[in-house]
C-alpha cells in the first residue's frame, strides 16, 4: 500500500495506458515529472515503455547548457532510442528490435534496460516515429507507455498518439509567478478546446479528412469539401467562402493565426467554429485567439487532447526560487478541476476523492451536441484500480513474429464510440529485427 | 599526449595563456555601471566568481555614461575531461560541387527542392544567403547555383507559415531555416513553432529540417526534432552533401559507408 491519497501515477493510470508529459518551456521540471510517473508505474509492477518526442536525459541541457536530470529507467524497460544515444547509456541494456525510422543519430531502436540505470532517450522527431515506437513497445510487452515530450514539442499529446497528457510548467516560464500562471492558463486553454460533437460531424467526416482538406458545414447539416494546398497558403481564399451559412470549417491541417486574422477581417469570427483534428494542430500566438474568442468564434477539436494533470516546478534556472505551494495554489486554481502536483515537494491540489471518480476531463462538451462551456467537468468515470487494467498474459509469439521481421497494424487507439477520422498521415508500421 | 615535448593529460585540460596548462583567459564583460574604480573592482569580483583567480582588468572603457566595457586577463581554476566529451554531429561524407551534382543525378535522379528563410523577427539574411545565392560564401558557389538544386530563398522576417507555406506549394525536399538572434532564446521559440507546424501540417515525414545560424550546432537541432544543425564556418557545400546524401538513404538507394 502507498500512502494516503492519490499520487500523479493514479491520475495518469486512471486515463488510461499512455502519457504525454509535455513542458511549457524548458526546465519547467518535465523529466522529474516523467521520472515520478515511471517510477510510480514500475512501483506498481507494471511493464513501461519510454519513447521521446526529439531528445531527452542528457546530461546537458543543449539550450540553456545547464545540467539535466537523466532519464531513469527500471529494469526490463523497454525504451526507443537512435542507436548514437544508445551509445551513451549508463545502463547495461539490449536492442530487441527496430523501427523503419532513422534520424541523424543512426536507426531508431527498441532497447531494453537489463538493469535498473539512467538513459539518453531520443531520435523519435517526428510524429509518425514516436507512433511506431509506441506501436512496436506496446507489442513486445509495455503495459504503460511514456512520451517525452523534449523541448516543448506539442505534438507528442496528440490523442492519435496517447490517452493522457501531463503538462509541467514552473518558474522558468516567467519572471513572476503571475506571469507563470497567466501564461499556463492560455496553454491550457489552448489544449483542452472542447470535442467537438456536431450531430453533422459524421456526415462531414465520412470520407477521410486529409491535411490538405477544408470542410465547410452549414446549419443545415449539409457540407462542403474543398481540397487546398495548405490553408497557410490560402487563408483569405478559405475566409472568403465562409459564407453566411456557413456555421462549423473543419481544417485538415494545422489552425495558424494567419487564418484567424483572415476570417476576423471579413467580421465572420462571431457564430463561427473552427474545427481541427486535434489541439497540437493549433499554432496560433494567445493575442490572435484571444481576439477571434472575444469575436464570438469557438475553436474545437475532433479528437480531444485528454489532460489529466499539471505539475509545478517553482525553481528556475536562473536561481529564482518561488513559493512552491503558493505557485501550485495558483495554477491549481487557474486549470481546476485538473489536478496539479508538485512531485517534487509531494503537494497536490484538485484530486478527485479517492475511489470516486477520474481526473475530470474538462473539455467535455455538455449534453445536446453543443460544444460545452470551458472548463465544464466532465461525466465521472470510475477510477480503474490501475494493476487490474493491464492483462498481463505474455506477448511472446507477436515478439517473435517482430523480431522475425513481421509487419503488423497497430491496434486502433480510439476506442468504440468515438468519430473515428481517418487520419491521413497514418502508415501500418513497418519494423524489422535488428541484425 | 605530448604537447611541445610536455605530457598533457586530456582528462584535466585547462586554458593555454603563456604556458602549458597554466589556465590563463582574456575575457570581455560589459557591466551596467558608469566605470570608475568601483566599477573595475566590481568586473574583477564578479569574474573570481566566475572561477578566475589573479583577475587583472586590462583595459575598460565608459560607454555612454551609464555602461562600462572591461577586458579581464585571469587564470581558470577549472578543468574539464577532454575524453569524457561527447558531441553529436552532422554525419556526412565530404563532397565537391560536381561530386554533389553528379550523386543526384546517378542516385535521385531529379532535382531536389529546398525553401530557405530566416525566420521570425530575425532579420539577419547574410548567414542563409551565403548557402544559397548564387555568389555563395568562402569561394563556394551557393546552393542557387548548383545544376541539381532548386533553392527559393524567402530572405528574412519571413513568418513560420509562410515558409511552410512555400515548402508545401513547391512540394520541397528541405526546409532550411535561419537564426541568428538568440537574445531571450527566441530562436528555440521560434524553430520550436516551425516544428510543430511543420508536423502538423502533416509533412514532417516528406521533408528534411534543416536549421543554421552562428549560436546553432546539431545537438541543438536533434533536441528541437530538426534532422540537422550547423554552425558558425558552414560552407554551401556541407549542407548540399548532406541533404543529398540524407536524401538517397531515406529513399533506399544510397547507404554511407559504415565507419569502423
Ligand atoms: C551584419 C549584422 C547585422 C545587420 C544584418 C544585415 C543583414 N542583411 O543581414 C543589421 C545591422 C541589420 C543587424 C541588426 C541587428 N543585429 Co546584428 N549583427 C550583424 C553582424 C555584425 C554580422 C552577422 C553576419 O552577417 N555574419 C556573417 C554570416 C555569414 O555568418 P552567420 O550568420 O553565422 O552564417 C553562417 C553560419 O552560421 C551558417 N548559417 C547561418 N544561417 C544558416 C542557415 C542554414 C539553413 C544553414 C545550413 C547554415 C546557416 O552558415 C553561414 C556561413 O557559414 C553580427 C556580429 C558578428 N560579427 O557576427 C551582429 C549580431 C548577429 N547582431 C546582433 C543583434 C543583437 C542585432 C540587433 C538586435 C541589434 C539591435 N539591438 O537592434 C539587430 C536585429 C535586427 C533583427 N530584427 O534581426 C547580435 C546577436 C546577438 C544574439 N545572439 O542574439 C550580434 C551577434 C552582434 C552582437 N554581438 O551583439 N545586424
């Protein structure tokens, strides 16, 4: 038994058997946010599996050349590293199998930890390889996977990839803790856009939404596809056919300012709401949202980024130091009902009475198909006792099969019920035994 | 290792002044006090902190009343391990101008495509327009120039969706980006935002990222999910190579020679 009351790893678990730990800016305390979980997870005997967003657990941070907390990593870990940083761990550890990605640092790989140690994590930069690495960890035995998500990379919490998101902001994001607080609410507000659940959605999204496609949908349900080089490219052209009618754009690829001003320009924000798969295809600068916000226009999503929990690290680098429990009161206040956690000084605030229900998803949209008002909890769901929500049979046939050289479809990471959107950027993986 | 007949041990190396390992550094520091003797002894403070000992101010000049420029003279008390160093770099072979232009031709077989720009409110275009113009840098041609290469240069200030923008008009092999100024670490915001736009605009898998600038270096870019970085002293040349060499081996027909 633990001790009294929840820990990060109970919030996270309760979600789901996938994290996302993204920072708010570098040295905001997400690799000791990521250890917490990890070593939480293996505390509770559960197989993990590690993959990175960019490059993690370094000694060195590359940007502010300040020393890093290595990335720690239980025995029988399973982790995805360039072969050039597996070079460097101070772990014994083994390749099981590989990835078809390769990046500067040599053949993304799957390794496993023979002993509890520290390791350098990285070599997954894009999305399409922390998917595969997800894929293939999850094949040959993690019951729980981790991303990384290195140096303030947004994409690592996308929903196609895992269930849950942990965001870990700090002192270093600001001169003030105001200024932390200010700044966390806009990233929170920005990630958790309600789902979007337009009874017109499933006739829109029949067909497979590309990154280069529009979908305009009118109030009578009725919609309208055109295909686009890049809505980057065309914004006023894409305004310009926000007609009267028109209630609901969904966007295919990502939501820029540029478009934003567009539509504000042509005074078609109020009564508008624009629909992306997913919050990390949102790149817009807090001024430009705030503006089409104030406007009366609404930002969803199709796919909603599940965040589960924000921890605070009142240390910057710097040597600033804040009040830790003042600065968790303060963003716990700002992102309730989230939970926040200090992990370090071992406070938490916004926890869910044991036993009574999961991490609020505030993001939820309300009843009636309408999107929901910000920051509305969500249905309680059952905190899943996490130990029995992982089978524990054994894969040893598919490890086999991969290491054999087999390719295999991941399994869908959308459960029943949801609008499944056929995302366009999705390729069965292709991996191979390493030689 | 001997250096001038004095054995050197590179597990403790420390500065060269006068003599073999007597640690002795020149520094430059800027304080925002009007100079004076206060001043003087306030850089020298500030550098035994820094780690020097016999700090000396050798020369400091007032700049306009309410700043004091100092060069220090002073011996580093520190030393570093030299083996225990480890840096990522860009992994490429070496090649000319026509040996880069004859690789394409033999293993792509078609023009490779790259957009470059410098970025944000940088608005520094002599650092991208060395690799890319036409005159090119250093006695190299720039990229422009090379027969198998088409290169857009959208110059400087240019916003993140208008590079990306041009990359997916032109359907390019590479985005190279810019950056020179650092102050803030603008540029991690910067290149950050260019990423993920980049990705969510769904062609991260279809292009090579590329950054540059003087404060850049590959581990940066490997941290920040670039597939390259390169610094200060890059001729067109190394990233001509590199792009058509990373280019081959992502498209299965090219492979470097493994290195022992
Ligand atoms: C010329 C210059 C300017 C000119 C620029 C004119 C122009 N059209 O480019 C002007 C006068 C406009 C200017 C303005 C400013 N500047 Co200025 N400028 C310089 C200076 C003197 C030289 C820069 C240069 O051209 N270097 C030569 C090129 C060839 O080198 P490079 O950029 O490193 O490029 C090489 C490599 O880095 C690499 N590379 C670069 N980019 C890329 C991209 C890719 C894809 C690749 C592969 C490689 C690559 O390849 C190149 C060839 O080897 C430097 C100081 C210095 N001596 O370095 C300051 C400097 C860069 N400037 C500086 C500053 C602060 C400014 C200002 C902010 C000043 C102010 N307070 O207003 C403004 C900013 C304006 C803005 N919005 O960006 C600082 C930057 C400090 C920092 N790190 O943040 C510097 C270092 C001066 C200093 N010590 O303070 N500047």
């Amino acid at each position: 038994m633990r001790g009294p009351g929840l820990d990060i790893t109970d919030i996270v678990l309760s979600a789901g058997s996938s994290v996302a730990v993204v920072g708010m800016a570098k040295n905001c305390g997400k690799t000791v946010t990521l250890g917490a979980i990890l070593e939480g997870v293996a505390t509770r005997g559960i197989p993990v599996g590690v993959a990175s967003a960019g490059r993690d657990g370094e000694d060195v941070d590359a940007v502010t050349m300040l020393p890093k907390p290595p990335i720690w990593l239980p025995e029988g870990a399973l982790f995805a590293t360039a072969e050039r940083l597996a070079a460097k761990a101070r772990a014994p550890i083994e390749p099981v199998a590989a990835t078809r990605h390769t990046s500067a640092l040599g053949r993304l790989l799957v390794y496993r930890a023979i002993a509890p140690g520290k390791v350098e994590v990285g070599g997954g930069n894009s999305a399409a390889a922390a998917h595969d690495a997800v894929a293939l960890m999850r094949r040959l035995g993690a019951r729980f996977v981790a991303i990384d998500g290195a140096a303030g990379r947004k994409f690592s919490c996308a929903p196609s990839l895992v269930e849950a998101t942990v965001l870990a902001t700090g002192a270093a994001l600001a001169a003030t803790m105001e200024g932390v607080v200010r700044r966390t609410t806009r990233a929170v507000r920005t990630l958790t856009v309600p789902e979007w659940m337009c009874p017109a959605g499933a006739e829109a999204l029949s067909a497979p939404l590309s990154h280069r496609d529009v979908v305009f949908i009118r109030g009578d349900a009725s919609s309208r596809r055109i295909v686009v080089p890049s809505v980057l490219a065309r914004a006023d052209e894409v305004a310009r056919a926000l007609t009267e009618d028109v209630e609901t754009v969904l966007l295919g690829g990502a939501l820029t300012g540029g478009f934003l001003r567009a539509i504000l320009k042509r005074g078609r924000a109020s009564g508008l709401t624009v629909v992306v798969r997913d919050a990390t295809r949102i790149l817009v600068e807090p001024g430009d949202l705030d503006r089409f916000w104030s406007a009366g226009g609404q930002v969803a999503a199709v796919h909603p980024v599940r965040l589960v929990a924000v921890t605070t690290n009142p240390t910057a680098p710097d040597g600033r130091l804040l009040d830790p429990a003042a600065l968790l009161d303060g963003v716990a206040h700002a992102v309730a009902p989230v939970p926040a956690f200090d992990v370090v000084a071992g406070i938490a605030r916004n926890l869910p009475a044991a036993g009574e229900a999961g991490p609020a998803m505030p993001n939820r949209s309300g009843a009636g198909g309408r999107i929901g008002v910000h920051g509305a909890p969500a249905a309680p769901a059952a905190l899943a006792a996490p130990a029995a929500a992982f089978d524990t049979a054994t894969d040893t046939a598919i490890v086999a099969a991969v290491a054999a050289g087999a390719g295999r479809k991941g399994a869908s990471d959308h459960g029943p019920g949801r609008l499944a959107v056929p995302r366009g950027d999705e390729e069965p993986p292709r991996e191979g035994g390493v030689a | 290792m001997t250096v001038s007949g004095v054995n050197l041990d590179l597990t403790r190396v420390r500065p060269y002044g006068d003599t073999l390992d007597d640690g002795w550094v020149q520094m430059s520091l800027t304080l925002p006090v009007p100079s004076g003797p206060e001043a003087t002894r306030a850089a020298e403070a500030l550098c035994e902190k820094m780690g020097l000992d016999d700090v000396r101010v050798v020369y400091s000049r007032d700049i306009a009343g309410t700043f004091t420029f100092f060069v220090v003279y002073g011996k580093c008390v520190h030393s570093v391990d030299f083996t225990a160093i480890k840096v990522s770099k860009v992994n490429m072979r070496h090649m000319t101008f026509d040996e880069i232009n004859e690789f394409i031709a033999t293993c792509i077989g078609r023009k490779i495509v790259v957009v470059a720009a410098c970025t944000g409110s940088d608005a520094h275009t002599v650092g991208i327009d060395a690799i890319i113009n036409m005159k090119g840098y250093a006695g190299e041609y720039g990229l422009e120039r090379y027969p198998w290469f088409v290169a857009y240069n959208l110059g400087s200030q240019v916003p993140n969706e208008a590079l990306v923008a041009k990359a997916i008009e032109v359907g390019a092999d590479a985005i190279l980006v810019s950056q020179v100024v650092t102050q803030k670490n603008v540029h991690i915001d910067n290149l950050t935002n260019l990423a993920e736009l980049v990705e969510a605009e769904g062609i991260r898998d279809k292009v090579l990222l590329i950054m540059g600038g003087p404060r850049i270096d590959h581990e940066l870019a490997v941290e920040l999910g670039y597939d390259a970085g390169f610094g200060p002293g890059t001729l067109p040349s190394h990233v001509g190579a590199f792009i058509a060499q990373e280019l081959a081996r992502r498209m299965g027909v090219w492979a470097p020679a493994e290195k022992a």
